[in-house]
C-alpha cells in the first residue's frame, strides 16, 4: 500500500505537468480582416522586417493541392535567428528543443486569416537559466511585432 502511494504521488504530478491544456496555455490568436493571401505575405515580410530568419515554412495547402486536394490555406511558419540560437544553446543546451518558435497561420470560413503562437517567454518558462529568460524577454517583442503587422495587411 505504502508503495502505491509513494508511486501514486510521483505519477500524478507528472500527468498534471504534461496536460495538453497546459501546453496551450499563454497562446495569442487574432484574426484579420484582410484575406488570407495577403496577411501570409505581409507574415514573412514582417518577420524579414525584424530581422528574423524563416528557418522552416510548411505550407499544407500547396502540399495538398500537389496532390490535387484543394484545402484552405494553412502554414506553420518556424522563426528564429542564429544570434539567438547560439546564446539560447550557450545558456542551457536543453531549451535549444523550442527553437525555432512557430507561428500558425489558417484561413477562415470568410477566406480572412487567423494567426498564432506562443510567445517565447511561454516556450521558453520551464527554463530557469538567466539567460535563456533574457532571451525569452528579448524575442516576446519582436514576435509581437511580427503578428501585429500582419495583422495589418488589408
């Protein structure tokens, strides 16, 4: 019994911790009122704007439409820059697993976007380094930045 207990009080912490709702915690969504095309462009022109690199950029919809399914517009656009990896790795080698961060971007029923994402200082909490926390607090900005002009296209 005394086992069971010890067990019990050791996986129920666990479970609690790695909860999906958990992991959706601190997200930012918005939706435009520009069409889709035009606030995926003005996505990648903002993060270019910031100073930021497009590491990874997974477009469904034309991956879908090479098979000749037609689907709405749905990317996953992944964000970082190498000046932040290096110092992020330097910190703590651990937290390089969240870079980079993603911003999600789909289209809506009215063909209007919606955008995305979870501030780094969200990714980035479970980390305690000083550092890697600098980071977070410079990059919360700048992502901010990037869905805020976005967000503008019309």
């Amino acid at each position: 019994m005394r086992r069971a207990i010890v067990l019990a009080s050791m996986i129920v912490p666990l479970a609690w911790w790695a909860s999906p709702a958990d992991a959706q915690g601190g997200r930012v969504t918005a939706v435009s009122r520009a069409p889709f095309q035009r606030v995926a462009e003005a996505l990648e022109q903002a993060i270019a704007d910031q100073k930021m690199a497009l590491v990874c950029h997974a477009n469904a919809q034309r991956g879908a439409q090479a098979r000749g399914i037609a689907i709405k517009g749905n990317q996953i656009l992944m964000v970082f820059r190498n000046d932040f990896a290096v110092r992020l790795l330097a910190a703590d080698p651990t937290a390089g697993f969240e870079a980079p961060i993603r911003i999600y971007l789909y289209e809506n029923p009215d063909g209007t976007a919606t955008v995305t994402y979870l501030p780094p200082g969200v990714v980035l909490a479970p980390y305690r380094h000083p550092e890697v926390r600098a980071i977070a607090a410079e990059l919360d900005p700048i992502f901010k930045t990037i869905v805020e002009r976005a967000l503008a296209a019309r």
